[in-house]
C-alpha cells in the first residue's frame, strides 16, 4: 500500500496494520534521510521507525542535540504535503528540539512511490 492510500486510510478514521503502517513511514523516511543525508537530527516516528538525517554534527550516543518526534499520522501528513511543518508544530504534533530540528526547508518530499509504496526520488 502506498504512503498516500496509507494516510487516506488513517485521515477516514481507518486502521492500517502495524506491517503496513512501518512499510509507508519508512519509505517516507528513505526519502527525507536520501534528500538530506547526515547525522545531526534524530527523527522519531513511534512506534514504527528512528532514523538520523540532516548534515552537522554527527550524533553517536546518548540523546541527540536536535530531535523531531511525532505519530505516523502527522509524519505521513507532513511527508506527503497534506500540513505544514508550521501547522504541525503549532497543533502540537510535533515536538522539535535543537537548531537544526526544523524541517520545513525539507518537506513535502519530493518524491513518486511505487504501487508496492516504493520512493522513487527526483
């Protein structure tokens, strides 16, 4: 199932499968981290996926200097241009810390996905 059919799903009050719900947060996150490759953000998708993205200081252990958590509702929501980084912050959907913890510069994705919910990046 695509990222999109995936939050059309999730939007109309539907459930999506814990398998299905990982697959399109991650092909979203491929994306973001493909687009803005390093090691300075910690974006957290729970319960589903972590990945480290935007170039700076590379983060190793403990807590990150900058993170982004939010749920995979508002994560496909932003990935797919469907709210603003500004909307979802000012709603409370997200929770961004550090310098580099906004990812408005990034979002929507570019990005085509495949029927099987594949990213092809532009």
């Amino acid at each position: 199932m695509t990222p999109e059919r995936v939050l059309e799903e999730l939007e109309a009050g539907r459930s999506v499968d814990l398998p299905t719900l990982r697959a399109a947060v991650k092909a979203t996150l491929a994306v973001l981290v493909a687009g803005a490759p390093g090691h300075s953000v910690e974006v957290r998708v729970p319960p589903v996926a972590a990945v480290q993205a935007i170039a700076g200081v590379r983060h190793r252990r403990g807590t990150p200097p900058a993170v982004v958590e939010t749920d995979p509702a508002t994560w496909l929501a932003l990935a797919l241009g469907r709210t603003t980084w500004q909307a979802a912050v000012a709603a409370g959907s997200v929770r961004a810390s550090g310098a580099r913890s906004d990812l408005s510069p990034y979002l929507p994705l570019e990005h085509d996905f495949g029927e099987n919910g594949e990213a092809r990046i532009h």
